[in-house]
C-alpha cells in the first residue's frame, strides 16, 4: 500500500463510509484536533519515565483512534459501520483514573502554572490539545448531533490529563507553581 494516494491534492478527503469533504470542513477539523492529541499523548508517553502514566497514555490513545474514527464517519453511514466512539463506561474509567491520581496530590488552592518537570509539560500541552479538540468536536455537534458521551469524554480526558502533569511534578518531587494572579 502507498503512503501517497494523490486524492487530497485539490484540498478534499475521503471519509469513512464514502464521501467528499474540503479538509477545512468541520469534521476534518475535529478528527484532525483528535490526531494532533493522540500524537501528544504519544509524546507524553515516550517522555513519561512513569509505567502507569504510559500504560494510561497508550490505553487512551486507543480510544482516541476510536473517536477519531466516529468523528470521521457521517451520520448516514456511522450505523452501519458501527462507528459509536467513546461510552460512558469509557468517561467512568476516565474519572476512576482522576480519583486514583488525585490521592497522591494535595488539594488545589490555586490555578497551577504549566510547567515544572519535561514530562510534566508535555502532560500539559496535551491538555490544551485536547480542550481544542473538545471545542471542535463541540462545532461539529452543533451541525451534526455526537453522543454525548464523545463530548463528555474529552471534557474529562482534559481533566485526567491535568493530574497526571501534577503527578509528574509530585513524584519528582518537583512543586506546582501557583498562579499568583494580577501584578502591579
């Protein structure tokens, strides 16, 4: 199989179940937002020195593909191929993941900077892909009904990634720095 199939040259992509799309359509940008966070979280997970973080990491991305590939299957051909994305036993493992973290962690008292160790940072940055990934999912819903579990999912992927920069910092022993709000 060629890795080049000249077809997207024009500025068009085929979806799942058949079809046409400008690669600036709505549903190539949420699937494309869902590309860009499972590329992050497999940097997270090459920078994680953590086996539970990477175990995590690469289980999520699996869930990640599943997703991208619903986003990228129209309504009329998703039942028929089967394509439903995340579910919320799916959201529930998230947030069982979140309390487990979350008893290593003193409590926030603060917003908390970006930062501190390498792969905390990159936990980091893929928290943001993921909130853009959430707000063009969130597009594609308004034109397109998602379940709701889809959006539910990434809402709280974010959340889970979040803790898990903080447990990066806290088993480094490496603190949060805390927003100290405006100066001057």
């Amino acid at each position: 199989m060629k890795i080049y199939t000249r077809r997207g040259d024009a500025g068009e992509t085929d979806l799942f179940g058949g079809g046409r799309v400008s690669k600036d359509h709505l549903r190539v940008d949420a699937y494309g937002s869902v590309d860009e966070l499972n590329a992050a979280l497999g940097v997270c997970a090459a920078a994680t020195a953590q086996e539970d973080l990477r175990k995590l990491a690469h289980a999520i991305q699996h869930t990640l593909f599943d997703l991208g590939a619903r986003l990228a299957t129209p309504a009329t051909a998703r039942a028929a191929r089967g394509r439903t994305g995340p579910a919320d036993a799916d959201v529930a493992s998230l947030e069982g993941r979140i309390d487990v973290l979350e008893q290593e962690l003193p409590a926030l008292r603060r917003f908390v900077l970006p930062g501190g160790t390498p792969a905390a940072a990159t936990f980091h940055v893929a928290r943001t892909v993921c909130r853009r990934a959430e707000r063009r999912a969130v597009a594609l819903h308004r034109v397109e009904p998602l379940e709701p579990a889809a959006l539910r999912y990434l809402n709280r992927l974010s959340d889970l990634l979040f803790v898990m920069a903080r447990i990066e910092n806290r088993r480094a022993g490496v603190p949060d720095v805390e927003w100290e709000g405006q100066r001057g």
